[in-house]
C-alpha cells in the first residue's frame, strides 16, 4: 500500500502550551485512520495543521511524496484535502445551499447559479441520505442538522483526502450509519480519511489504524483489527473506564416540570412543536429520542423561556412559567446544559471564571445580590475545573481557545453545580472524550438519585439507553410514543424515531401518543 | 460562527496604540511641512499648550465634558449596545439645569443639587425611550438614539430662541442664571464639575470590576445570547444601561451650563464636538471603561493643545482632529487585520 500522508515532528505551541509535540502521522491511500485522544489531547490541532488552517511551528507534511507548505487552507483543499470541523465553519446568516457551494459556485454567464446550485446540493444530500433543506438559513438550525451541512460541505469539494473531526458527536445511529455508507463508498474509490471521534465502536466499526494521542504525543499506534476498546482506551488514558452506568431503579417523586399543549409555530408553515404534552418527575431521568430537526431545539426553547410558545403552558414547580424570561424559569428551579455551546452555553471571550459564575452572580457566596466577590468567583472556577477536569492553563484564560470538549465541560460543570430541581441536559456529552462520559453520566444519574428531575436530549441513543428511566420519542413535532427504559432498545427507538410506529411492535404499558 | 473562528481581541495589544500615535504623528508632521510650516514646532506648542503646568487647568477643564461623554459611549457600548444620542441628552441636561436654576425657588447648595439631579433625570429618561423602543417595538436603537437628538435639539433651539430668550441680548439663549447656581470654583476655569466627573469615571470603573449588573452587562457584550440564556435579564438591562448613560450625558450637560456658560445657549453645547470625541474614544477601547478614559483624556490633550497650537503658531487646529482620525484609522486597520487572520 501507498502512503497518501505523512507528518513527521509535527509541533505547535499556543504561547507555554505545547498543542502537539513531535508529532508522527503516517496514512495509507484509501484507508479510514482514527486519531483518537482525550479532550484537549491535541487532535483538533493537528487537523487544522494538516489542512492548512494552522501553521506548524516545526514538522514537515508530505501528501501523495510531494512535501507540502500551506500558506493556507486554500492551498490544502487545492491539493485535494477536506475537512469537517468540530467546531462548525458556517455562514450563519446563509443558506444551506450556500454554505455547502462557497467557494465553487456553479456559475452561468459570470452569475452564480442558484437553481443549479440548490439542486446540486438537494441531490447531494439525496444520495448520501442527509436531510437537510438547502434553502433554510443555517444560523435557524438545531446543532444535529449544522452537523449534516458540514459534512455536505466537504463531500461537495470532492476531496481525496478527507478530515472528520467529530462528525458524529449529535448524529444519531441511523445518519451515522449514513455516513459509514459514504465513508466505505469513498475509500472503495481510493481516498482516504482521517477520522477523529470519541466514540470507540465506531472506530472498532469503520476504521483500519488508529493513532492514539495523549498530552499532545503520539503514545501508540495500532490496527484495529488487531486491538480492542478496552486497549484504545488504556492507551488514551493509561486506566480502564467503565463504559456501562451503574444506576438503580428510579424512585419518582412529585411533577417537577410540566408541559400542556406546547406549540411553537413557524412563519407560515406546520408547527415544528406540536401540542406537546409531558411531566418530568423528580427522582427520574426522562430520554427525548428523536433525529434532529423534529422539533427537540424548539421544544426545549419553548420549555425554557428562550422563545416564547405560540400556544400550551408549562410550569415548573407548579409555577406558572410560560410567558416568563430565563431568569425566571431560573428562579423556578431550573439549569440548563444547552445544546450549543459556542454560541449560547458561553461567552468564548470570556474568561472561564466568567463563564462559570454567570447564575451564580446574584446569590452568595458569589456575591452580595450587588457586589461580587471575585476571590469567590475565582474560588468556585477553580473547584469547577478541577472536579471536571477540564483542561485549562488559569481560570482567567478566555475559553475560546478550549478543545471542543474541554469547553462542553465548562458548560456541564456550571450548571450541574446549581443543583437545581430541573435540569434540561441537551446533549451533554457532545464531544467530551469516554472518560469524561463516564464522569458526567455519574454525575446526572446523581443529580436524579439526590431527588432532581431531568430531562435528557440526545442524539446518542446509547446514552439514553444508559440513563433513562423513561424514553420519549419525538417525530415531526410530537411525541411519538412513551415507554419505560426497560422495553427501549436501539430497533424500537430507531424504528420509532423514523416515525415508524406500526412496525416497532409496541407492547402494553407502552402508549404511541 | 463557532467556537475558535469567533476570537477576536477587543482592545488593541499595547504595542498598536503606540504605533498608531507615531504614525499619526507622522503623517500629521508631513501635512505640516507640505503647507510650510514647521511641524518641529507644531508639536512642541501641542505638547506644551496640552501639559505645561500652567495649561493644565484648560486641559482638566475640556477633557470633563470629553470623558464625561466618553463614558456616556462607553456604557452601553460595553454591553455591545451603541448610544449616538449623546448630543439631545447633552442638550437636554443643559436646558433642564438651566430652566431648574432660574426657576426653582430653592437656596443655594440645594439649587445647584436639584439643578443637576433635574438635568440627569430628564436625559436619563430621554436616552431610555430608546432603549424602550427597542426592547418593546424592535426598533434599534443604533437608528432611534440618533433620531432622537434631532428633535430634542430642535425644541431646545426653539425654546431658548422664542419663549424662554433672554430679551436682554440678541442672541438664542436663556437668561443668566443666579449666582447661588453655579458651581463653585476651584482655580480658574475649574469648577466642581471636574470632581463631580472624576467620581462618576469611579463610579462607572466601579461597577464595571466589582458589581453584578457590571458583570452582566461585560457578559451581554461578549455574548448577548449567553447572557440572556444565564438569566440576565436583557430588557431591563437596556432600560437601566441606556438611563444611567443618558444620565452622565445630562450631568455633562449641567457641568457646561452651571459651570461655564452660566446660561443656555443655542448651540454652545454641541460645537466643541464632544459627543463624538466621546463616542470615538469609547470604540477605541471597545468600550472598556479605564481604557476610554485613558483615551478620553488623551483626545482632550491633543485638542487642547491644537487650540495653543493655533493661537502660538499659523498653524490651524485642524490638524489635531486630522491627527485623532489618523490614530483611530491605524488602530482599526489592526484590529480589522487581527480579526481576519485568527
Ligand atoms: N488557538 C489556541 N490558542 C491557545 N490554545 C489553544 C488554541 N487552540 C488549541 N489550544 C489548546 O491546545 C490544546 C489541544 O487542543 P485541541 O483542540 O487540539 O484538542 P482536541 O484533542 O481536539 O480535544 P477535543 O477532544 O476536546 O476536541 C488544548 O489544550 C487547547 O486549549
Ligand atoms: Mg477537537
């Protein structure tokens, strides 16, 4: 087999920080080779470094025996590379069709094409099974269906060399599975891919080598036909992670959330929240199934006070909150792990001291309600990051320069700390490496032990397999159907997901709404 | 966009502002020696009618209403919200101090009070309208605090020109107010108004660093939509930035009329321009408060000076605010390159 490409002594500093240290990478043609590592492990960096969006400070890359100087990520995609970011490189204020031709618009007379290009894209995402509208504006859609535009993206340009930093992390098994279709159809054609993931089965699934770093060196380097999850995990880690959740049977308590009727509209069309009703315990975990783009982003702006419902009430606590701020829902007894955490779970210029201590600001120890304690401030950060780990020079960095995952965990940390009666957890896993998994899924099945209600949205259906004591599945809008965790498993919620509710032979004690 | 592509730094890194001075400087020197003058010469009456010690009082004495409308910019700007209706709320606060010192029938010490508690109410209700306008009807307040001024300066115009005009002397302007008004005076030029000023700069830096509502509304600034999620309440958050900034702007106002012009007069208070230098000096340190006074204090200086520039030398004052614009150009040019290329 060929070597397609080669990185040799790859180095990047961020002022004291080494980001990857004489790093080695060596990729064969039309293979699918993992690189895997805990959060901050230097993954991301070293993508960006391979596709010309950073410049190394020493090391060399050879693509195809030719070595290689980016000046930028132009040169990279000139030479065939692609690449899907973790952190989305969209144009919020366009459309999907637009994002997805940036660049290499079809043109006719000197004029983009914009049926053409439209149509492109729709065929596009028809072949590869990804739904998304090529006209909706990007900046409109849930974090899942973002994740679709990214990859469209780079299958678009047609690489030789293609860079998937995460693509997974909210997609659920069938779109996954999507994607390992394009994935196997693309090496079949002799190209190559790089895959970064946290998720260890599908690296046992997809890929032929792995690459693992840790504290930004390679530690190991394997073929995974040849090794197994517990091994890729050692290596990672250097421990062993208890991949299943030890919890006991939920003790529900009073109703802690409930919803009636919620509707939220759209401009014209059908609703994309539609009469839903539902009741959260306290003491209990409930699962929201569903693929992306059902309505999940909506339902749980609406159940938040982030947009206002057209129609339905919700209460907290037997609050009325409907009509109410966050601050109020707040009030009432709720924290929120919200599903984007770039553009609404933190302030990226904002130091991590800042991060974590907004909620917090107007009570004690904090502050007095109108003088802040900044000793406290810096007190709660620290124990914050030290509990969770989060990797991260000082507190009074900004946390825009987090990895992926280090910034979920900011997020997760501060408002698991509230202890609140209610926490709204949507996808709190995204992106955070398997022993932050383990971490955080203890922590929210504590969360519900210590009596609070919560209510958990993931694309992950592992994960609601693993935590929910009740699944919800949402489709177009609705709540599909309800069953308790013990008659859930992946076929019925898949089936049901896909709105199939006569064929995932629903049993009795389990209701389709 | 997302996560890394978002990180733009704010304040100009210390080595930009120097440069940006020097080059301005430059420049300013080479439009100096094209007209024939001595550009040598040029700066050193800058730089003495600016510092010598016996300019300082002039120098102190333009750069309170100038910071003071710094910080007026600098408030809402920290939350990433944008006054440009320094001038109606200047104006307004000058009109109500005046209208309140010649009409109130209250003794001295509590004239003066009532005079300038009047004036920062009256703008601080005006400059809220806006932020109301937004928040209740979404009409920006970008567009309406502008709007706003024009018919505030109208109706102050037409007040002081018809009904309220001093029929004494030609001119649109109210009458003199009474002694027992005016702001004591220090030394010279200076008045009150000078401590007044620096305990407000205090009072901003204050509740920017230590206080909640300075917490949330840095928060609201670096991210309105992670604020709004946290529980900071945005709404009101607006109201009460866009009173207190308006308010500043009406005690400015007062401090002109009370302790200067002792009179309002039509006009008197917008031609210096400090609304804009104000504004100017806020954007160049992103809206963070030391550092808008800093800047605040340093436009004050060179403004200052360009008035000794053209008194001691042919040269015409013009060339400072040449000078200003040049600086601020050169720091935007680096913090456009900066944002492109991180
Ligand atoms: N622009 C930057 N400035 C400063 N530090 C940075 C920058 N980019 C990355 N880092 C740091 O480099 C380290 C590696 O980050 P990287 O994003 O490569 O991690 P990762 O392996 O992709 O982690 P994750 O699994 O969480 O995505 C982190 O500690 C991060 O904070
Ligand atoms: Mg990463």
């Amino acid at each position: 087999m060929t070597i397609e490409l080669e990185a040799t002594g790859i180095v990047k500093r961020y002022g004291p920080l080494v980001a990857n240290d004489h790093v080695d990478l060596s990729v064969l043609r039309g293979e699918v080779h993992a690189v895997m590592g805990e959060n901050g492990a230097g993954k991301s960096t070293l993508m960006s470094i391979l596709y010309g969006m950073q410049q190394p400070d020493a090391g060399r890359i050879v693509l195809r025996g030719a070595e290689m100087h980016y000046r930028s990520a132009l040169d990279a995609i000139g030479a065939g590379m692609g690449m899907v970011h973790q952190a989305f490189k969209l144009f919020n204020s366009l459309t999907v069709w637009e994002n997805v031709v940036y660049g290499m618009e079809p043109t006719r007379f000197g004029f983009i094409d914009r049926r053409e290009a439209a149509r492109r894209v729709a065929a596009l995402a028809e072949r590869y099974r990804l739904q998304v509208d090529p006209n909706a504006v990007v900046g409109r859609l849930s974090v899942g269906v973002r994740q679709r535009v990214e990859i469209l993206k780079a299958l678009y340009r047609d690489a030789r060399v293609l860079i998937l930093d995460e693509p997974t992390a909210v997609l659920t098994p069938q779109e996954r599975d999507g994607l390992f279709d394009i994935i196997r159809y693309l090496t079949a054609d002799d190209r190559t891919i790089l895959f970064v993931t946290h998720k260890l089965h599908e690296v046992m699934a997809i890929t032929d080598r792995v690459t693992v770093l840790r504290d930004s060196k390679v530690v190991d380097r394997m073929v995974t036909s040849e090794t197994s999850a517990r091994e890729i995990i050692r290596a990672m880690t250097g421990r062993a992670v208890n991949l299943t959740v030890e919890k006991s049977p939920a003790n529900p308590g009073a109703v802690v959330l409930e919803a009636r009727g919620l509707t939220v509209a759209t401009d014209g069309g059908k609703p994309v929240v539609d009469r839903v009703d539902l009741a959260i315990r306290a003491g209990e975990i409930v699962g929201i199934a569903g693929v992306a783009g059902n309505g999940q982003t909506e339902l749980i702006e609406a159940l938040t006070g982030l947009r206002i419902s057209d129609g339905g009430t919700v209460s907290i606590h037997g609050t009325d909150v409907t009509a109410l701020d966050v601050e109020r829902h707040r009030d009432a007894g709720l924290a929120y792990i919200p599903e984007d955490r770039a553009t609404t779970g933190t302030a990226l210029a904002a130091s991590a001291a800042d991060n974590l201590a907004m909620g917090f600001q107007r009570k004690p120890p904090l502050s007095n309600g109108s003088l802040l304690d900044r000793n406290a401030v810096t007190s709660h950060a620290k124990t914050l990051i030290e509990r969770f780990g989060v990797k991260i020079g000082s507190e009074q960095l900004a946390v825009g320069t987090l990895s992926g995952g280090n910034l979920q965990k900011v997020v997760v940390a501060r408002e698991l700390s509230h202890r609140a009666p209610l926490l709204i957890a949507e996808q709190p896993t995204r992106g955070v490496d398997v022993g932050a998994i383990e971490f955080i899924h203890g922590q929210l099945v504590a969360e519900r032990d210590r009596g609070g209600a919560v209510l958990l949205v993931s694309a992950e259906l592992t994960e609601i397999l693993a935590l929910a004591d009740r699944v919800l599945v949402m489709f177009d809008g609705r709540i599909l159907a309800e069953l308790p965790a013990a008659e859930a498993d992946e076929e019925t919620l898949g089936l049901l997901m896909a709105g199939r509710v006569r064929d995932a032979h629903l049993t009795d004690g389990t209701e389709a709404a | 966009m997302s996560e890394r592509s978002v990180r733009t730094t704010r304040l100009p890194q210390i080595p930009a502002v120097p440069l940006a001075i020097g080059i301005g400087i430059l420049i300013g020197g080479l439009l100096v020696l094209a007209s024939g003058g001595d550009p040598i010469a040029a700066y050193r009456e800058i730089l003495i009618g600016a510092l010598a010690p016996a300019n300082w009082p002039n120098t102190l004495n333009w750069a309170v209403p100038l910071v003071g409308m710094t910080l007026v910019a600098a408030l809402p700007l920290r939350g990433g919200m944008v006054n440009l209706g320094g001038d109606g709320q200047l104006v307004i606060g000058g009109l109500v101090a005046a209208l309140a010192a010649l009409y109130l029938p209250l003794p001295g010490p509590l004239l003066i009070t009532a005079s300038i508690l009047c004036a920062m109410i009256a703008s601080g209700l005006y400059a809220s309208l806006a932020a109301w306008g937004e928040t209740r009807f979404g009409i920006p307040m970008l567009i309406s605090t502008l709007l706003l001024s024009y018919p505030a300066i109208g109706v102050a115009s037409y007040l002081v020109g018809f009904p309220l005009r001093d029929m004494a002397t030609g001119l649109a302007q109210t009458r003199m107010i009474p002694d027992a008004a005016r702001l004591p005076v220090i030394s010279g030029p200076l008045n009150i108004g000078l401590i007044l000023m620096i305990v407000v700069a205090i009072a901003v830096v204050f509740y920017d660093r230590r206080t909640v509502g300075g917490y949330e509304l840095r928060m609201r600034g670096l991210n309105a939509k992670f604020a709004g999620y946290g529980g900071v309440r945005l709404a009101s958050q607006q109201v009460r930035v866009m009173f207190a900034s308006g308010a500043i702007a009406g005690l400015v106002g007062a401090i002109l009329v009370l302790g200067s012009l002792y009179r309002y007069q039509d006009g008197a208070l917008l031609t210096p321009g400090y609304t804009w230098s104000g504004l100017m000096a806020a954007l160049l340190a992103g809206g963070a408060p030391l550092g808008a006074i800093a800047a605040g204090l340093f436009f004050a200086g060179l403004q200052t000076g360009g008035f000794a520039m053209q008194r001691e030398t042919a040269i015409p004052r013009v060339l400072t605010m040449v000078l200003q614009a040049v600086i601020i150009l050169f720091l935007a040019i680096r913090h456009g390159v900066g944002r492109k290329s991180s």
